[in-house]
C-alpha cells in the first residue's frame, strides 16, 4: 500500500510503501536531477518510520550510495525490486 509520511517537524518521506509478506515499508525518496541528495527530513523520518529499504529515485543511470543505508537508484531498480518482492 502506498503512503508518504510527513511530520509537523518537517520530517518526511515521498513514498512509503507496504509491500505483502514484509514487516517495514520501504521508503522512497523522489527526486528530479542527476546529482540526488537528501535532506535531514529524511533522515529524521526514517528515525521515526524505521524502513526496511531507503531509496532516492533520480534521472540517472548507475546505482550508488549517497548515505549510509540510503541508496540513488533509476526508476526502473526499485519497479524490479518490487516486482521481485
């Protein structure tokens, strides 16, 4: 089930989704440009929400790490991902 999740502290996350047969949602970060950052909101909702998966959806092309636990991912990685799920 897809849900966003947003505090009065200004913490939030674009995307949480519920995926059947898991515990934690995975959280899902949105965002337009090849150079993909997130900010302390995001770190501060996933305190909160305690995902499973953290991920930064962006325009590009390759897979790497831009936090620890949190990876920038192309579209098509997580769609794969949940297919597999």
């Amino acid at each position: 089930m897809p849900s966003f999740y947003r505090a009065s502290s200004g913490a939030e996350i674009d995307l949480l989704l519920e995926l059947p047969g898991r515990r934690k949602p995975w959280a899902i970060e949105i965002k337009r440009g090849l150079a993909p950052k997130v900010e302390r909101g995001f770190h501060a909702a996933c305190e909160v929400v305690r995902p499973e998966r953290r991920r930064v959806v962006y325009g590009g092309r390759e897979r790497f790490a831009i936090a620890e636990g949190v990876e920038a991912v192309p579209l098509i990685d997580p769609c794969e991902e949940i297919a597999a799920a």
